[in-house]
C-alpha cells in the first residue's frame, strides 16, 4: 500500500461563455449575431448550471448555421 497522499483536486472549470464580444442581436431571431445566444441566456449565464450551459452550447452551431441559411427563428 502506498503512502503518498492524493494529489490536490481542482475543482472542474465551469463551461466558457461563447461571447466573442460581437454584441449585437438580430430583431427577427432575437439571437446575438456574435455568440448566437437570447438575450436571456446572455443575462442569466453566470446563474446558469454546467448542465443548462452545455445545453445551450450545444445549441449554437444549429442556430448559427440555421441563420446563416436565413432560415430565422
């Protein structure tokens, strides 16, 4: 049995935020033209769990590539 102790754990690194602080939000879709997020989601990100966030995330290549296309909201 060894004796070492365990290596100090980090805590895991809550999910980035998408914003690449191109802030502006298309009136037709509601989304931000930068990171393809509401404006809720853009508000209530810091509150929101890894959870609700990788949700999101995992969202935003479809809205992006959907408004790309001009397919809206």
């Amino acid at each position: 049995m060894s004796s070492n102790p365990a290596p100090p754990s980090r805590p895991p690194r809550a999910i980035a935020t998408p914003c690449v602080k191109v802030c502006v939000v298309d009136g037709a879709s509601g989304l931000c033209l930068g990171c393809w997020r509401t404006l809720s989601e853009i508000g209530g990100w810091s509150g929101f769990t890894d959870v609700e966030r990788a949700r999101i995330m995992g969202e935003l290549p479809r809205r992006a590539a959907r408004e790309r296309r001009g397919g809206g909201a």
